[in-house]
C-alpha cells in the first residue's frame, strides 16, 4: 500500500468527527467482509458512497452499516498512520510480511505488533493511576484484547490516547500529536523500560506503553 501524508489522512480522519462514535454490534467475521472496502478507501467521500451501495445492494438498515463501517475506517487509516510514524524513524524495521498478524515492525531489533487503543473505561482506575502501574494496565490490556483476528500473547506496543475532555477516540485522528508521542519515546528508549508479561507460567512476552493525551 503505498504511503499517504500525514496531514492528508489526519484531515479525513477528522471529518468522521461530526458524527457521533458507536458501534451497534461487535465485530464479526460476516460484517467485516460487507465493509472490506475500507482498506483500499482513505478518502472520506468515496467512503461514504460505497457505504450507501452496500447498504443498498446487501439490504442493510444505513445507519448501522454507516457506524459500522466508518469506525473501521478510521481505526484502521489511523492504524495505518501509526505504522506509518514507526517505520520511518531510525532503528526501526518494518515487518517483512504485512499481513503479519503478530509483528508490524522491529524496534531495534525487537519485533512488536503495535495497537492503538483508547484509555479504557473498565480498567476501573484514573488515567493519574495508571501511567504510574503501567505493568496493571498492560496486563489488563492483554487479558480484555478482542478475540477476533489479530488477538495474540507476543510482544506489543500499546498506544494509549487520552483526552480529558472524555472524547478519546478523537485522539487517533491526531496524527500529528501521536507523532510526536512517538518520536519522544523511540528517541528516549532503551529495552530495560519495557515490561515482562507471563502467561499461565509458560509465555513470556516484551510490551511496553505510549501515552498520547491532552
């Protein structure tokens, strides 16, 4: 896939702003392939459209195939984008195979799959005390990850957004600012800051977190 400029998929990502964010089911393998356009979609517009012909064409109520698929959309361009960030800063190596569910890139010679993720609701605890157990939340992150296609136990980098106003899923729109979290902590990193998991005394895997808030 080729590259897009940030700037470009921040300014489309943005326009699903306007909209409110909800999803009226879980994901699942059925909705997923009516809404596989998405990965060949970054334009807003042309998005919008070929919502309006599968709703019509597969006889789907609008609205729920709308929020459906808009917010695959955009956690997947802004996915995109991410990857995108890491793959061109220095001591990084993209994953060979991109359809490798378990790995986008090398950081420093270490594999990780990235995820970005909102700051969640159910971890029961203030953003304050979290950033400050990190190995709880990363934890609780692993053990409440999707079990859809891209669950696994490997290494991973969590991108955790944050905004105070509430509204955190509208930080991964903000691409710019996700840059920036991003450069700081590659720019800063060493392999001792990242946190050991263990799963059921046979797994170990590396994970660490990046906050991106305002």
């Amino acid at each position: 896939m080729n590259k897009i400029p940030f700037a470009s998929i921040e300014y489309e990502l943005k326009k699903r702003h306007q909209y409110p964010y909800k999803w009226f089911r879980k994901q699942n393998d059925e909705w997923d392939r009516y809404t596989k356009f998405i990965y060949q979609t970054p334009n807003w517009q042309t998005l919008i459209q070929k919502i309006s012909r599968v709703a019509e064409s597969e006889k789907l109520d609008k609205q729920q195939i709308f929020q459906y698929a808009a917010n695959r959309w955009y956690n997947f361009w802004s996915a995109k984008a991410v990857e995108q960030i890491f793959t061109q800063l220095e001591g990084i190596e993209p994953a060979l195979d991109a359809r490798d569910a378990e790995k986008d890139f090398y950081l420093f010679g270490i594999p990780f799959d990235h995820k970005t993720s909102v700051f969640p609701k159910r971890f029961n605890n203030s953003f304050d005390y979290a950033q400050t157990h990190k190995p709880e939340l990363i934890e609780w992150l692993y053990k409440n990850q999707s079990t859809q296609k891209r669950y696994h136990l490997k290494n991973r980098l969590f991108l955790i957004v944050y905004d105070s106003s509430g509204a955190h899923w509208k930080l991964k729109a903000e691409i710019a600012l996700i840059h920036q979290a991003i450069h700081n902590y590659i720019g800063s990193f060493t392999r001792e800051q990242l946190h050991s998991v263990t799963f059921d005394h046979l797994q170990t895997s590396l994970s660490d977190i990046i906050w991106v808030y305002k």
